[in-house]
C-alpha cells in the first residue's frame, strides 16, 4: 500500500497543477476565429462501420476478460 507521505504528495502536485492552469485558460483569446480546421461530411456507411467495429472489439475485450478463462 502508498505510504501517507506519496498520497499527500500526490494531492499537493494535482491540486498545484490544477489551480495553476485554471488562470492560464481564462486568459484564452477567443475572439479570433481560426480556418484552418472545416468540419467533414462522412458518409454513413463508414460512420456505422467505424462504430460496429468499435463495438465489435468492446465486446471482445469483455468476452476475453470475463468468458474465457476456464472456470475452476
């Protein structure tokens, strides 16, 4: 187990880290609008063929970690 001191450390850096960006992206311009990015149209066929893959390899994964292991 993490000693007392480690946690409490870990606290102090995430809380330091966190409080110090918060001015940093208040500070953000934005006003000025970039062009650099336009938004794509996908066709529907790859949209349900990234999304069936994804849920293919989802249901993979549990099937690996939960089904196949043999029961002892």
């Amino acid at each position: 187990m993490f000693s007392r001191k480690i946690i409490l450390g870990s606290i102090v850096w995430g809380l330091m880290f966190g409080l110090s960006t918060n001015a940093a992206i208040a500070n953000v311009n934005h006003d000025s609008s970039t062009t650099q990015f336009h938004p794509m149209e996908q066709p529907l066929t790859i949209k349900a063929a990234v999304t069936a893959g994804g849920l293919t390899l989802v249901c993979l994964e549990i099937w690996w970690f939960l089904l196949s292991k043999r029961k002892s």
